[in-house]
C-alpha cells in the first residue's frame, strides 16, 4: 500500500505549486476614496463606486444673427481653456447654426482662469475670427444632481477690442461631475485636441443593449406531388433551409411515389424583430455535389408563431411550393406543397458566449421571466501601468478602453487618448435574476486613431457573483494577464469596485435550487454538437448588430468577451484541466494514505482511537450518520476562518501559462483550419498521438477493471466462477449465524491487524484472485 502514499504526496506538492504564483499576477486590494459628499448614498445606481472627478462643461447650443466674413459665413465655435482647445463641427453658409455639442474639461489640468469662446469661419486666416466671449472660472455655477440641468442663455459677441457686435451664442457652462447626464456624450477637451473631429464620437462611452435571440424551429413533416427525375427506390429527395448565412439540410428520404416524409426538426438562431426570411428548397440529390431544385418557398420569420413551453402546442400548416427559375420542369401543372411547422422557440436561452462564463440564462421570452434577485454595481475606476500599444513622438503610448459585459447590457467606456494610466471613473448597474453567473471585463487599446486593423485585447476580468458578499464592496487591482506567442505576460492593472445587493434574500436563496436552465432545454435537449454551431451562429449575430451601433462595437471585441476561442484545442488548456481532475480527486487519495498509516500503525496512538471509534460505531448504528454530518458542519465551521476575502481571478500556475512551450502557445494562436506548413502539422499530429496513446491505455484499464468485475458471475472462467460462487454460499451461511457487528469488527480489525501480524508484504489473496480473472482484452484486434 506505499503506491498511493507516494502519489499522495505528489498531488500535495502540485497543488501547493498551483496556488502561488508571481506577485505579478496576484490581485491585491486597494483603498480608493470611494463617493463622497454628493456622492455618498445607500440608494441604488448612486455614484457612490467611484472617485469623484470634477469637469468644467460647456454646451454649445446654436447661434442667431451671426455677421457676416468677408460676404459669406461658415461658422463653427472655438473653445480655449489655457492649453486645451475644443471646436465644433462647421455649417457652410448658415447665420442660425444649431450645433447642441458639450465639451468637458478636466478641472484638474486647468491652468487657466477664464473660458474664451470663440467664433470663427471655416476657411478664412486665423485674424479673422474675432467674433468671442469669455468667462471667469470662478463666477461659474456649480450643477449638483440631481439637480435639472442648466438652462442655456444667449450671450452677446464682441470683437478682439471688447466692442459688440452682432450675433449671439446660446451657451450653458457649468462645473459638474462624471454623475452630470451629459457626461457620456461629451467631447473632452484632452482628447479632442489629440485626434481629429471626425473620430470624436467613435471614443465616446456608450451602452449597448444586447439583439434578444430566439431559437426558430423548423419542423419538417413532409411533401407532396413532387416530381423527382427517379420515381424509383434510387431517387432521393431532401429539404433545405437558409437563414441568413445559417444552413441546415434535412436527410435524404427515398420514395417511388410523389410524396416524402421526412418528420425532423432544424433549429437556427434569429434575433428579434425577425426581419430574415426562411428560404426553403425541396431538392432533389442527382450524383456527388450535384442536386436539382424542385421548388422553393419563402416565409417571412415576422409571421410565425411564438410557443413559450415545450407541451404548447403549435398545428402544422402546408405551404405552396413554387418553381425555380434555374429549372426546367417538364410538368405543366405544378402543385407542390410542404407540411411545416415553423415556431419561435421561448422557452429556451440562446447561448451566445462560453457556457462555464455565461452571464444570463434568463429565456428568450420575456414572459417567462422572473423578478430580479439583486443589483450589480460596477465601477471602472482606472488602470495602471497598461502596456505600450503604439508609438507616438518615439514614445509608447495607448488609447485604452473597458468594456462590461453582464446579462442583456454591454457597456463601453470612453477612451482615453495617449495614457499608460487612463482614469475612467464611471459606474454601471446591472440587474441581477441568477447570481450563479459571471460579469466580464475587457480592456482594448482603440485601433481608430491610427486607422488600424483590430481593436487589439490588453487583459480581460471575469467575477462569478455567487462569490461576492452582499452589499460589501470590493475594491481590488485585477492584473491584466494576457497570453502572447511569446508567452504570458502581465499587460498592467486594472482597479475596479463592485458590489452586489440582493433585493430579496428569499428569492436569492430559493434560487439554488431552480434548474440552471430554462424548462426548455430538459424538456426537449439538444445534443452538445448542435449547440456548440448555434452559439457560433448567436456570437456572429450579436457581432452584427453592434456593429451597426454608433460608435460600432467591433467584431473581434465581441469575439474576446463570448470567449469563441475556448473551445479549441489546447496543449496548455488540456494539461491544466488534467491536472484540476487530479487536485480534485486528491482528498481520495489522502484518504487512502490516511488509512495505510493507521493499518501500518505509524502512530500507535491514532490507530487504537480509530479501533475505539470504529467499535462504538457498530455497537451503536444509529450515531454514524449523524457522526459524519456533524463532522462536516465542524470541517466547514473551521474552514470559514480561512475563507477567501477576495474574488477569484486567474491563476497563471493553474493555467500553465508560465511553464507552456513554444511551440505550443503557437498551435494555441494557430487559426481554424490551420494555416502551418505540413511539417509543422505533421509534428503536432505525431505529438496528439502520443497522448492520445497514453489516455487511450488508462481508458482501456478502467475497462479492464470493469469487464473482470462482470467476469465473476459470466463462468468466463470456470473455475474462478466456481470458487466465487463457493465462497458466496460459505458467506451466506457465515453472515446468516453470526452476528452482523461480529463479523464488521473482525473484518475491520483484520484489516489494521499490527505489522508484527502480517506475514507478508505482498498482495492480498483477493487482489491475486481479481487480476486473473479474464477480460475482453483478448478480443481486440
């Protein structure tokens, strides 16, 4: 029994190596000063999770009776803060222009005390703009919300010499707050001045709402008075659909007369308002990559029915199949139809990000919902130290932004131009309806202010909720670790704070034990294959809509945040998860080195309490389950002093991104199909195979195992059967005079009998009897 010490005592060593890692890579807790005068508030969605920042606002609403420069105007407004410059967009040839633009600027960087507002004309010298207005910081009100906001005035123009003139300005200015409602849309100054106007609006913070999915089902019954080119048993006819870029085919169904049946179901992914159209072809399979086109029929998805639960039942309709004009059909009558029942599947969730990541599983129809849980509370306070993205004036800088992700919600932050450490300070709420799941944070660097390619990922965040305490907040800087072709690497902080508030304690703690999913996917499951190509399909859907948002939210940001890559293969992700299955099932194998130290009497004293206790459990039955549970109460009631005050994050060590290949983080990037030359490819197959190997002979000894357990009682072995089944009338007999807790304590004592009372240090009599026993072993090829 000295094996299972020994690969006790290795799993011991490999997970204390798993749970520390780099100080790098460690999350650590901050003390930011959270709220704060107006701030402070215990009402919900109160900015009271951020660090208070102070802006100067300046709304530039429109302009009346503005003169004219040299015969003709193009006016646009000037803003001038010392250092910092904020223009508007320019009308050509207007004297009423409306521009309803905010500019904010930073009190912090101000190093000036007046605000001049100037006027100028788009396209004439610098001298001539001498149309402006200034204004005293100091004599500048001080907006609080949730104050209404600042009602704009008129204000008088007047020339470089302070002379008025015509024309007036309708103006708003103001000292604020990130909490003041027109934050969001503002233009800041800062970052105005380092990017061109066109891109303002394409680093501003925004949120977007996430399309809601639905399953669509196609339930395709079968056809009629369909004129194939074989009406013999070798002809073969199947459907087709399309859904947008989705296709799905039915099997093929042989028949020698004019109607088929096919009787199955394809299921797409649609978002709503369902404005695709379910194109549908009867087609009929001639030879290899060559079919024909029966007839075809459209249906508009607006007009299908919704079914909320699996036992509603929809009636299928028929529907006229028309003739495509690709073919010759050589019958003039052509009345074809098809038995559908196409529905729009409520009672599922649609799936668009990593299953074990998910953030909602509420259903798709929205009176299937339930009452929110609690509220989650996120603020995004700043980063630090964020790697160098791009070069500026031979200088690394980055133009960083977040984006939160959590349920139906995506939220954007706006970008900070030229910063390794971006301040951002804004705050969003999300509701809660099942805190069993996980909100994502991503930080990017903005590829639009170099006119790149991709938005390129710096780090990403995940926080389970069911880990957090209620109402506390946690305040902590989130290492922003990122995996590179040349290995892992810390990319900066992130500094967060968030809390979670449950508005129901009832509800929250009923929630544990309602199904994970909606009733939907228990009534009626799809296989793991089908769902893994529809989430695919959600992700690219969900990646169209936002980018058709202002400003767009790209492809490759969706990708990062639904995580489409964890499903591939991984040298790296397949050790790690080996090893988690290993660290699980290390409390058995202490358990099993435990026990050999108290048969081998190691410690005499543990193993004679062992032998008391044993003994009074079999005298007194009745006290071993309520023995064991209250050991565990006790285990948990002792462990609670040791709980983590902190959220999980990820481990590098636990991931096996330190000690990882080189040649396995580059099949790790590699894309889908690969793009390797076949030397490479050949050498990663020869390695999968290797492993494959290894994991295909301790797949084949478990079955061994099991087949020498069923060969006891199959007579497979005669004479093995015959001594068991010998032995089992000896033991009914045995068991049937004796007393049950006789022969529980002699057996037990057996068992842990002293060292000097064992005669041999080799397997057990039983042992031997089990390894001879035959398998099917024998009967593979």
């Amino acid at each position: 029994m000295g094996a299972p010490s020994e690969q006790a005592r290795y799993v011991r060593s490999f997970s204390a190596a798993s749970a520390s890692q780099s100080t790098d890579f460690m999350l650590r807790e901050t003390a930011p000063r959270l709220g704060g005068g107006m701030f402070a508030s215990n009402k919900p969605g109160a900015y009271d999770l951020v660090e208070k920042m102070s802006y100067l606002y300046v709304r530039v609403v429109k302009a009346r009776e503005l003169p004219g420069f040299s015969g003709s105007i193009n006016p646009y407004v000037e803003l001038r803060l010392g250092n910092f410059k904020g223009t508007t967009r320019h009308f050509e040839k207007n004297h009423h222009p409306e521009w309803n633009e905010v500019f904010a600027f930073t009190r912090e960087q101000i190093q000036a005390s007046h605000l001049e507002v100037w006027l100028g004309s788009k396209g004439l010298a610098q001298d001539e703009r001498v149309a402006y207005s200034r204004f005293d910081l100091a004599e500048i009100p001080t907006r609080v919300p949730p104050d209404s906001p600042l009602a704009p005035q008129w204000y008088r123009l007047a020339d470089k010499e302070g002379k008025r003139i015509a024309g007036e300005l309708m103006l708003a200015v103001w000292h604020g707050t990130q909490a003041d409602e027109c934050f969001p849309s503002a233009i800041h100054a800062e970052d105005a001045y380092s990017v061109d106007a066109s891109i303002n609006t394409l680093i501003k913070g925004k949120v977007y709402p996430s399309p809601r999915l639905w399953y669509t089902r196609v339930h395709v019954l079968n056809a009629q008075d369909i004129y194939a080119t074989n009406r013999s048993p070798h002809g073969q006819v199947f459907v087709k659909a399309r859904v947008g870029n989705q296709l799905l085919k039915t099997k093929v169904c042989r028949s020698t007369t004019l109607n088929y049946e096919w009787n199955e179901h394809l299921v797409f992914v649609c978002a709503e308002p369902f404005e695709e159209v379910l194109e549908l072809s009867v087609e009929e399979h001639i030879e290899v990559n060559k079919h024909k086109v029966i007839g075809i029929c459209h249906l508009p998805l607006r007009e299908c029915a919704r079914r909320n639960a699996h036992d509603q039942r929809i009636p299928a309709s028929w529907y006229d199949l028309k003739r495509s004009a690709s073919e010759e059909i050589k019958e003039e009558k052509f009345s074809a139809k098809i038995n559908l029942c196409v529905t729009h599947e409520g009672g599922y969730h649609v799936m668009a990000e990593s299953t074990h990541h998910s953030s909602d599983f509420r259903p798709s129809s929205k009176d299937l919902w339930r009452p929110p849980i609690g509220l989650l509370e996120l603020g995004v306070l700043r980063a630090e130290g964020l790697a160098p993205m791009r070069s500026k004036d031979n200088k690394g800088t980055c133009d960083a932004y977040c984006v939160a992700k959590y349920g139906d919600k995506w939220c954007r932050t706006r970008t900070i131009i030229n910063k390794l450490s971006p301040r951002f300070n804004e705050q969003y709420t999300w509701d809660v309806h099942d805190h069993s799941t996980v909100i994502t944070i991503c930080v990017f660097h903005n590829c639009l202010i170099e006119k790149g390619a991709k938005d390129l990922l710096i780090g990403k965040v995940r926080i389970r909720l069911s880990t957090l305490e209620t109402e506390r907040i946690y305040t902590h800087a989130y290492p922003l670790i990122s995996l590179h072709h040349s290995g892992v690497k810390k990319m900066g902080d992130l500094h967060l704070a968030i809390r979670f508030s449950a508005t129901s304690w009832s509800n929250l703690l009923y929630n544990y034990g309602r199904p994970h999913l909606p009733i939907g996917h228990y009534a009626q499951p799809m296989n793991v294959v089908h769902q893994e190509y529809l989430r695919e399909r959600a992700m690219e859907i969900v990646a169209h809509r936002m980018s058709r948002m202002e400003p767009p939210l790209r492809r490759e940001v969706v990708e990062e945040m639904c995580d489409m890559r964890s499903h591939l293969w991984s040298m790296r992700r397949s050790r790690a998860n080996f090893y988690r299955l290993i660290t699980v099932l290390s409390g058995c194998f202490r358990m099993v080195t435990w026990m050999n130290d108290i048969c081998m009497w190691k410690n005499p004293v543990t193993t004679s309490l062992i032998h008391i206790l044993f003994a009074m459990l079999v005298a007194f039955p009745n006290l071993i389950l309520p023995t064991c549970f209250l050991y565990m109460f006790l285990i948990c009631l002792w462990k609670y002093r040791y709980r983590p005050q902190y959220p999980a994050h990820m481990n590098t060590k636990i991931s096996f991104a330190e000690t990882i290949h080189e040649d396995e983080l580059a099949e790790e990037f590699d894309t889908f199909p690969t793009s390797q030359s076949p030397e490479i490819v050949r050498m990663r197959y020869d390695r999968l195979r290797s492993l494959a190997g290894r994991i295909q002979t301790i797949v084949g000894d478990f079955a061994m195992h099991g087949e020498r357990i069923q060969a006891v009682v199959t007579w497979r072995d005669p004479r093995a059967t015959a001594m068991f089944l010998c032995w089992c009338l000896c033991m009914a007999i045995i068991t049937y005079v004796a007393p049950f807790q006789i022969l529980l304590l002699s057996h037990a004592f057996y068992i842990m009998r002293h060292p000097r009372l064992r005669y041999t240090s080799m397997p057990s009599p039983v042992i031997n009897y089990f390894r001879r026993l035959p398998s099917k072993t024998d009967c593979l090829i």
